[in-house]
C-alpha cells in the first residue's frame, strides 16, 4: 500500500471509513441549548487532503466535534481567505465548496460538504459588523479547505450552517481585534473558529533537520497560551525561537490571534497535540 500522500490506494478511504461507522452518531447529536453557555472558540490545524486520509487525524477531529454540543451555527476564519476589505463566504445551501489546492488525486475535488442554507447567519454576523465598512458578501465564494476539511471530520452529517469570514489583515493585533467583535456570538451557540496551523513549514518536509525548529515554537506556544501570554502569542515573530522557520508568512498563525480574542478569559485545552508532515496540528479550545 502507498504512503505517498499525493497518490494514496485509496484517496480519502480513511474519510469514507469515518463516514461508515460515525455518521449515525454525528446525526444524532445534541443540539446546543442556551443553559449550556456560551461555546468556546477553537484553533484548528486544519490540514489539506491529506488530512481525509489519516484515520488517527480524523478520529480526533471527530471526537472532538462530539465533545461538545452540536453548534447552531459556525463562523470560521481560515489562513486561506486573505482579503481587503473583510467579507463574508456565499451563504446559500449548498454553496459550491472552494477546492483551493492543486496536485492531488481527482476524487478531491468532487467530495460535497453540502451544509444548510446560512443566509441568517451571514445577517447576524454582518449586523456584528455593521460599523465596518466595506463589507463584502461573496455569494458564489464557498468554503475554502481550511474550513471544509476539518468540519467534514469534525461535523461529517453536514447539518450545521457554516459561513467564512476573510482575514482582512494579517496583522495579529488585528485579527484579535476582529475575535473580540465576534465574541458575544458563542452566547447565541455559534461556534468561532479560527483555522491555520500551529506551524506551517514546507522547509521542514523538504529537510527533516529543521524539525528542532519546529518543536521549539511549538513549545515556546503551548507555553505561552497556558499562562495566557498575548502580548508574546502577538508579537511571536520577534519573541518565538524558531519562527522564520515554523512560519515563514503569518497567515497560518494569526487565525490563533483571532481565537483568543473570541474567548477570554483563556482556558486553554489542547484538543490535539502531534507532530504531523513535520509540523505541529496542535489544536486549541479555548473558553
């Protein structure tokens, strides 16, 4: 059997796996009820195709979906969507989903994650923003794979409506800023997720030496998030050893800033901890 992630036996049978024995359960799941409080918001390493392919990723994302109630709604921010001005995903059931990547197997871009129609929730979170002009509605822009490859784990019964708000800046400061104004939204049982890596290195897949790098930001986070350190979590480019390394561009890891700034005070768990292709997929809810 191949383990070449670009040409596996069986392009994402390890999500068809999941889908066979957990769809059932996903579909029966809880809805959130407002005695539950608010929600928490989540960093995800959200992974590529790849991620479809690896039953111990995906049971984890599943797993931790089913920790918690079934959102009514999710807004995510991922590392792919970097746009000025801020704008909000198509919102239509069924919206085409965006197949952001390139140089894998064809059945990747024909898996569906057709959620509910979000037209309401794209109305709150655009009233949340009403001060923030422009702001732009892309109604044929679906979800990119930074959001749909973790929710199809995560929420593989596709019953949840999701919309996508860009990063308008990759300031860090910035997109804590835009956590905050999306804050009050887990009180109404909307899940806020921002979706990056907690490292993001090609180099280190290319040259397997870098990994002490890698490990050493990843630690250096872990360290910071636990005594609720933003000040360093936002200036990490000068403060985080390893950094020119772990993310050599900024839009994998301010996604974290926006997490933290929808959940404070910050009660971190770590929901994932491995080093996957190199990088850490640590993954966060914080409250």
């Amino acid at each position: 059997m191949t383990t070449d992630p670009f040409n596996p036996a069986v392009p994402a049978g390890a999500y068809d796996d999941l889908l066979a024995r957990a769809l059932l359960q996903a579909r029966a799941q809880r809805s959130w009820e407002p005695s539950d409080g608010p929600l928490p918001a989540l960093l995800v390493s959200h992974g590529a195709p790849p991620t479809l392919d690896d039953p111990q990723w995906l049971a984890d994302l599943f797993a931790w979906g089913q920790s918690m109630p079934e959102p009514r709604a999710i807004v995510v921010v991922s590392a792919h969507w970097d746009n000025a001005p801020l704008a909000i995903s198509g919102s239509a059931a069924g919206t085409p989903l965006y197949y952001d990547f390139g140089g894998f197997h064809p059945r990747y871009y024909t898996l569906p994650y057709a959620t509910p129609d979000a037209a309401a929730l794209a109305h709150q979170v655009a009233g949340t923003l009403a001060d923030t002009r422009p702001l732009h509605h892309w109604v044929d822009r679906g979800l990119d794979h930074g959001a749909f490859i973790p929710l199809m784990a995560m929420y593989p019964a596709a019953d949840v409506p999701v919309i996508q708000l860009s990063m308008p800046s990759l300031d860090p400061v910035a997109l804590l800023t835009l956590g905050e104004r999306l804050r009050h939204l887990r009180e109404e049982g909307v899940l806020v997720i921002g979706s990056g890596f907690m490292t993001h290195s090609f180099a280190v897949m290319r040259d397997p030496r870098l990994l002490g790098h890698i490990t050493a930001f990843d630690e250096w986070a872990a360290d910071a998030l636990s005594r609720g350190d933003v000040d360093a979590l936002t200036d990490y480019q000068h403060k985080a050893p390893g950094a020119g390394v772990a993310h050599p561009t900024a839009d994998h890891f301010v996604p974290l800033l926006l997490t933290l700034g929808a959940a404070a005070p910050h009660r971190v768990t770590n929901a994932i901890e491995r080093i996957t292709f190199g990088n850490s997929i640590r993954s966060l809810q914080v409250a």
